[in-house]
C-alpha cells in the first residue's frame, strides 16, 4: 500500500494489475473490511478488471457484488444490465433499464429469455408491460399459440392472453 500512496502523491498511474495484486492479497488473508474500506474511499481506484475481480469474488465476499456494480455505475454502466440478467436479477436488470433510459436494442429478447427461464409469471408479466409499451416491442413477431401452449402447461391464467413476441422460439416455450 506503501507503494501505491507513492504514485498517487507524484501524480503517477497505478497500473490496474497493482489494484488487483492488492485485492488478492487481501482475499487470501481474509482482510475483507480492509478490502472494503480501500474500495470506498477509492485507495482502490475504479477500473473494469477491478469490477470484474470483484465480481468473481461475490460468492466468497458478497458485499463484491455491490461495491462491483456501483464501481461499474461510475465507470461502464453499459455492463450493469447485462450483469444483473446474467446474475438472474430480471427485475433488477429492467428497473436500471428505466432508470438509465437506455435503447435496450438487442437486450429485448434477452429480458424475455431470462424472463422465461425464471418460470416466475410475475417477471415474465412485468417484463411484457414493461416492453409493450415500448418501441423496441415493435421489432419482434407475435407467437400467440406458443405462449397460450406455454402458460397452459404452467397453469398461468392470469397471463393467458399474453403473447409471446420473440423473432427465434426458445427451448423454454413448448411448440
């Protein structure tokens, strides 16, 4: 940590792969709080691969989780999205969707794949109302008997007039 403080007061980069030594370092160690301390008072600085190494180590620190996707915040928040439907946080993924006012563009199918693979109707529901409404919902075809199919095998009555608006079927939707 020495050396870091030394860049950082001559005004000298620290090379990413320092940040990360450091971040092992202190993992082996069990050093979690100050891993967590450096990280918020930025003696850490943001850096995707750091974002990346945080990540990685969610299931043996899950707070990395967090301080990972407010570092992206700050940084690439272009990643956010696809990180939180790669985690199974459909909902999550989709309230940051509406909150950033981004073109999900290519994202859309991948919100009805994930939404589908949650076989959570309520998910799968918010994310049709959610897309409906939108000018991206436009750009997929209908496949009404597959979803009708679909939610019957699920006993889904709620959603059974819901259709199934993807340009390639999924594995998850009986035909």
């Amino acid at each position: 940590m020495e050396y870091i403080r030394c860049l950082h007061y001559h005004n000298i980069k620290v090379s990413s792969f320092i940040y990360e030594l450091v971040i092992v370092l202190l993992v082996r160690n069990n050093k979690f709080y100050q891993l967590h301390q450096f990280l918020q008072y930025h003696v850490i600085t943001d850096s995707f691969h750091v974002a990346c190494q945080l990540l990685s180590l969610e299931k043996t620190y899950p707070p990395a989780f967090q301080l990972a996707i407010d570092m992206l915040k700050r940084t690439y928040p272009e990643h956010i999205i696809e990180i939180l439907l790669s985690k199974g946080k459909v909902i999550e993924a989709l309230r940051y969707l509406k909150h950033q006012g981004n073109d999900p563009g290519p994202l859309v199918k991948r919100f009805f794949k994930e939404a589908l693979q949650s076989n959570d109707p309520t998910v799968f529901y918010k994310v049709y109302n959610y897309f409906q409404s939108s000018k991206d919902f436009s750009t997929v075809r209908s496949d009404q008997k597959k979803v009708k199919k679909w939610f019957r095998i699920k006993n889904i009555s709620l959603l059974s007039s819901v259709y199934w608006l993807m340009e390639v079927p999924l594995a998850n939707c009986p035909g």
